[in-house]
C-alpha cells in the first residue's frame, strides 16, 4: 500500500520533500522545527527548572523543592495590564476625592489602589518575559515533587475529565494529579489550596472596602449638607457598587473553581 501524500524526509538534514501518494516530486521546503515535549526543563544558562507547556514557557518553577507558581504570575498578560489600567483609574479617582476633600486620612486608598495597579502591570511584564526565553535545550526533569505528570496511567479510565466549565483535571486511573487542562495549555496546579484561601481573603477584603464606602455615604448623607459631604456621598455610593460588585465576583469565581484549585474528593464518573 503507497503512504498517503504529504511531507516526508528528503534524506537530507533538516529537509523534506513532497510525496503525491504515488511519487516523490521536485518540492522540497525546509523541515519545520520541532518542540520539546511539555514537562519541567531547566532554562537555558539558569538554574531554574520551570514548566514548558510543548510551546512556551509559563510562570511556574520549582522552588524549595515544590512546583509554584512565580509570585508575579499572570496568564494571560494581557488580563494584568487590563487590570492595572482599571486599578490606576481608581486610584486617579480616589486621589480626586481626597484632594478635594483635604483629609489627610484619605490618602490611604489611592496609594494602596495604585500598589495593587503597579503589582499588575509588573505581573504581566513578567510572564511576557518568561514566554520569550529560549526553548529547552535539555532532558526534562522528573522527580517525585512534580509527578504524577499528565499522561501517566497506573489503571483503567485514565484521561481528561472536566472539574469546572473551562478547565480539566488528569486522572491517572486511581489518583488525581495537580495539573490542569486550560485554555492557555496544562498548567501545574499544585499551589491551587494556597491561591483559593488567598482568594477568599480578598474578596472578602474587597467586600470590606465596599462597606467602608457604604459607611461613608451614610455618614455624608447625615451630617450638615457641603461640598465636602456631597463628595462622601457620591464617592462612597461609586465605591461601595463598584468594590462590592468586584468582590461578589472574586467570591463567586473563587467558589466555582473549587474542584480547579483543590483536588477533588471524588473518582470521576466512569467513562
């Protein structure tokens, strides 16, 4: 039986020429270069030992022994910047009540507002970074603190299965692993516990900074009618919409990405 048509290899490095099915023709193109495996490599002239995803490198490493994620993680980079602008927009305002109001006590806020914008911004310059250094150019790495890795089987019904709406867990067939399938590739998820109770605190955080502003509307709306007062009440009526509004969505998100960021407790159902 003839191989289907297609691209083969010419016989000489780094070519291929084109088969019609039937024979070998005059085409010849360069043979596309090819990836290294996902796994956790070392990074070329480092030390590190990060997770390559079969495309590019992510914001995760092995440190102290144990698969985390670096500290100014973002993926995509583009929802940091995103974030960042929306942060720093906030701050501007904050910093527009307090200079109108000349409270020395409301000076707080914008800083605190314009840290967390910066924190972003950094985030996502960061993971643009890492995803531009080099290919691995080395065995991948395997010890007993990143495995089991994905693709490992030690019994039947091993795969995929899906832990929330846009995300997967792999199943070796008799344990779950910490790495997950996402949109953006398999991402190790092995600091998941420590990032779900982080992000319970700062929704609840968030929550908190709404009722501030709550208090401050009410505290505007009751004491004698001035510039200064309308400003409480207007600032305090946009911050409590617009943090309780960010942490009811933190909160919720959190909560539905549960099975995403602690390991089930449960077998899949079986396939």
């Amino acid at each position: 039986m003839s191989a289907p048509q297609g691209w083969y290899d010419a016989g000489t490095p780094g070519q291929q020429r084109w088969w019609d099915g039937v024979q070998w023709t005059a085409h010849e193109r360069m043979a596309p270069p090819t990836t290294p495996p996902m796994g956790w490599y070392q990074v070329p002239g480092t030390a590190d030992v990060r997770w390559w995803d079969g495309v590019i490198w992510t914001p995760y490493r092995v440190r102290t022994g144990k698969p985390r994620p670096d500290a100014l993680a973002v993926e995509p980079p583009a929802v940091g910047l995103v974030l960042g602008i929306v942060f720093f927009v906030l701050a501007m305002l904050q910093l527009t009540a307090a200079v109108i109001t000349q409270n020395p006590g409301n000076f707080a806020l914008p800083v605190i507002l314009m840290s967390v914008a910066v924190i972003w911004i950094l985030g996502a310059a960061h993971t643009h970074a890492v995803r531009r250094l080099p290919a691995p150019q080395s065995a991948p790495i395997v010890d007993a603190s990143v495995q089991p890795l994905p693709g490992e089987v030690d019994g039947p019904g091993a795969g995929w299965y899906p832990v929330t709406g846009q995300a997967s867990r792999w199943w070796t067939g008799s344990r779950w692993t910490w790495y997950l399938g996402t949109k953006f590739g398999t991402r190790p998820g092995h600091a998941g516990p420590r990032g779900y109770l982080v992000s319970m605190i700062v929704g609840w955080g968030v929550v908190a900074i709404a009722v501030i502003g709550v208090i401050a509307a009410v505290a505007g709306s009751v004491m004698e009618q001035s510039l200064v007062t309308g400003f409480m009440i207007v600032f305090g009526i946009i911050f409590a919409l617009l943090f309780g509004g960010l942490g009811a969505f933190v909160l919720l998100l959190t909560r539905s990405r549960r099975n995403a960021m602690l390991l089930p407790t449960t077998p899949p159902p079986l396939r």
